[in-house]
C-alpha cells in the first residue's frame, strides 16, 4: 500500500479495493495527520470508481493539510 511518512510515521496511506477484493479504494489519515476538526471527524474515506475533479480538489486538499 502507498503511504506518506513524516518524521518516520505515516500520514496517510491507500489501500486499493482490487487487493483486498473490496468495493472501493480506500484513503486513510493516522493521527499524526492532525486533521482534528471538532469532536467528531473521518479518519477514511471509500473512493468510488466515479471519482470525479471535485473529489480530486478535496483529497489533495487533506493531503496538503495532513502534511503541512
């Protein structure tokens, strides 16, 4: 699975649906992401084979954040 580390620990990773013989892709943030927003927050999402710019915008916009 691709993952991004900082400082030796993972940020984020993918998890591909065709290896685990899922629905759907999978992107997932560690703690060390820190995308704490409130008291309640994802921590995964399903990406869909309809994935569209929007979407596209959105996760690269986590990644950035989960990143600094």
């Amino acid at each position: 699975m691709p993952a991004y580390a900082r400082d030796g620990k993972a940020v984020f990773f993918f998890q591909d649906a065709a290896k685990f013989k899922a629905r759907y892709a999978t992107l997932g943030f560690q703690d060390s992401a820190a995308l704490d927003d409130g008291t309640f927050w994802p921590t995964s999402w399903a990406i869909s084979p309809e994935f569209s710019e929007a979407d596209e915008a959105r996760v690269a916009d986590l990644i950035r954040r989960a990143v600094g």
